[in-house]
C-alpha cells in the first residue's frame, strides 16, 4: 500500500484526539477482518435530516462525526456496554474536495442541546448513551442545522495502546495533571513542562479540564492532533502502523464503506490541502440547578454558516432557523428535559432511527420499539444507584466521577460542578 495512503488515513484518525489511527484499519489488506468487524452496516444508510438525498463523497462535500466514548474494559466488566457509554469527545468535520480544505469543529460535551431520541435537551454528551452514533448525529444536527453524514467512534484504550505503540508523544502539559488512568484503577500523574507522554499520560492530558475549562480541554485536544499527526509521519512511525491497526480494530465503530473510505483517502491525499480547527464558543450556564455550557446564539449562526459553506449549502440568515432561537423566544430561556412544543420541530429535529424502522414490517417495528422502551428504563435504572453514589460524593475534594454515569432523568436534583467531570 503506498506509504501516503497510509499517512491520509491516519490523519482522518487524528481529527479525533482520542485514536491515532483508526482509518489505517480500513484499507490495509492484511486488516481486512477488523474493517469488517468495526463497519456498522446497520447505520450505513442513514441519510442526514438536513439532506434531500444520502450524499455521495466522490462528488459531494461531506460531513463526518468523530466521537470518543468513555467506555473500557473496567467499566464494561461494571455493566457498562459502548452503545450505553457517554462521549467524552466530538467532533465534527467537513470535507470540501473542491476547497481543498478539512475543516473540525470541537463541540464540548456539556453542550445543552436538543436530542430527538428522547424529545427534549440534555448534555450533548448523553445522545449516545440514548441512541447511539445516530443520536449524536442527530443531537448535532438540531442544534446546528448542518448535516451530519457519517459518523467514527473509538474507545480510550485503543488511543493509549496506539500512542504506546508509536513510543509516545512529545507536548508541552500546562499545569500539573492528576487524572483517572485508563481502566479507572486509579491515578496518572503528570507534570508541567515538556515532556514525552506515554498512552496514559496523554489520555489524561486529552481528558483533563480540573484547572480550567472544557473550552480549554478542546484546545488542547487540537493542539495534539497536531503532534500526533506529525508523529505519525515520523519513518520509524510508519513501519509500527500494522501493528497498531490491530490495537485499536476490535474498539472502533464507524459507518463509511470501504469503497468510501477510498474515495476520501483519493480526494484529499494531498499537500496542499488546508487542515482548519475551531470551537463552538458560549458560556457556563446552570439550568434549572444544573450546569451546562450553552453555545451562543450568534455563534451557533456564524459557525453554521461557516459549515454549510463547506457543504455547499446555503446560509442561514435568519437566527429562527436555529432551534434554540425559537425555543428561547416560545419559553424565555433553553429548557431543559422538558418535552418541547411540537410547534418548534422541524425535520431538522427528529429522530432519523425512525426512518429504518419504518421501513421494516409492523411486527418488527413493534418489537424494536418495546426493546428500546425497555433499553431506556433499563439504562436509568441501572444508573440510578450510581446517580445518588455522585451527589454523595459531590463536596468531596478530587471526586473521581469518570466511573459514575449520571441518569439523565433523575438530573434536577443535581447540582454539578463542570471542572469534576469527565
């Protein structure tokens, strides 16, 4: 396979801080099986809610999900599956062939945003643990009215398997780190300065936000997309990548054909081609007692435009074509796990996992419906335990929250504290 294929593939990794290479699994042949194994062809034919027809990247300029869940085998063995797990990362990409540019946009999890699964705002974050990739995909998509087309997941143990394997990462830590490892067996502890960072310690590095903010936590994933790019490109990288293709095959998820994947790796294997990072900026806000980091408005609309023209898309010039807009003008304020008015939905906002449900028979449809019914209240049943566990441990200095899932219905009652949690 020619090396700068290699290279390409692994950037398309790099757009998520938290796996260093998951597309080198897709093309390379003696990787076959783990493509195989990480393509969801469940979700292959979702179509954005924003889209006439499913978009075609040879031709059209794409959009992709980048998400990194907090799942791992300590929390797996604790009942915890990857469809059930939060995201500790998103972000979304587009791909304009023609601008010969790749554009990521950092969305921090905290984000209160609309989620069509469950038909009211929450944490960004807890779209995955409702619905999965296609929840986050379309949480992304009510808030920003940008289409969402495809969607990448990987878990925390293949980043510090990977950045092991790539003999670590070099990067300037701003400030003491004392953070969960990756298993949640206890601490890593790094410290200020430059550094070389092994696969635990840039984990935390990528994680950390106790000293500042998740706005900062997004910056400083950028900047080691950065370096891990570059290390990727180093010749004594390279003859590793095999071995890393099959550290992180078993833990990825993604719904990009193969035939896709090498259209992408052929129209943007080049150069000249521009790489261009920000952030959707707004303010720490509580709602109802609970802390959230709401976008603004005029950035939500400028950062939307911003992506429709990578898309080709028109712009939106009026803020009402923004969710948040009408739902602040109908209620006064964002209102969060509240059912909305229906009057304020478009198909902007509705649950795309519908449109495979309905094209399957009644029987079916019905059995998949009480499935999810009892998926939920199995999921907040399950986490309600570890719910009270926090608020009890709340006022406790350098609470370790990463293995505590909060049951997003049970949240009025919380009062959280943005800098203790993952």
């Amino acid at each position: 396979m020619n090396k700068f294929l290699k290279y390409f593939l692994i950037f398309l990794s790099l757009v998520l801080v938290v796996v260093p290479i998951i597309f080198a699994i897709i093309l390379l042949k003696s990787s076959q099986g783990a493509f195989e194994s990480s393509f969801n062809d469940s979700d292959s034919s979702r179509k954005s809610n924003i889209r006439d027809s499913k978009v075609n990247p040879s031709k059209d300029p794409i959009s992709i999900l980048f998400l990194g869940i907090d799942d791992n085998s300590g929390r797996e063995k604790n009942g915890q599956t990857a469809e059930k797990s939060r995201t500790d990362a998103m972000i979304l990409s587009t791909f304009n062939a023609d601008k010969e540019q790749i554009r990521m946009l950092s969305i921090p999890r905290d984000t209160i945003s609309y989620i069509p699964k469950v038909g009211y705002y929450d944490k960004i974050t807890h779209a995955h643990a409702y619905g999965g990739p296609t929840a986050s995909m379309d949480s992304v998509e009510a808030t920003l009215n940008v289409p969402v087309d495809y969607y990448v997941r990987i878990n925390m143990e293949a980043f510090v398997d990977a950045v092991d394997e790539l003999g670590g990462i070099k990067y300037d830590v701003p400030y003491n780190i004392n953070e969960p490892n990756t298993n949640d067996t206890g601490k890593i502890k790094v410290k200020k300065g430059y550094q070389n960072l092994n696969g635990d310690e840039a984990l935390a590095v990528a994680r950390t936000r106790h000293q500042d903010s998740d706005l900062k936590r997004g910056q400083r994933q950028m900047d080691l997309i950065k370096k891990l790019f570059a290390k990727a490109q180093k010749a004594d990288s390279f003859n590793k990548l095999d071995d890393v293709v099959e550290i992180v095959g078993k833990n990825a998820k993604h719904n990009l054909s193969y035939d896709e994947i090498k259209v992408l790796a052929t129209s943007y294997l080049k150069d000249d081609v521009k790489i261009k990072s920000s952030q959707l900026e707004g303010d720490d806000d509580y709602l109802n007692g609970i802390y959230y980091y709401n976008p603004d408005i005029k950035n939500i609309q400028s950062t939307t435009n911003m992506l429709r023209s990578d898309l080709d898309l028109p712009k939106i010039k009026d803020k009402d074509e923004l969710l948040n807009q009408r739902v602040i003008d109908y209620y006064g304020t964002l209102v969060p796990l509240t059912e909305l008015d229906d009057s304020l939905l478009t198909k902007s906002q509705k649950d795309s996992s519908e449109d495979k449900n309905s094209n399957e028979d009644q029987t079916t449809e019905n059995d998949n419906n009480s499935s999810e019914t009892d998926n939920a209240e199995n999921y907040n049943n399950q986490q309600q335990d570890q719910f009270n566990n926090e608020q009890n441990n709340m006022n406790q200095p350098q609470n370790d929250q990463s293995q505590q899932q909060i049951d997003p219905n049970q949240q009025q009652n919380a009062q959280e504290v943005p800098t203790n949690q993952y």
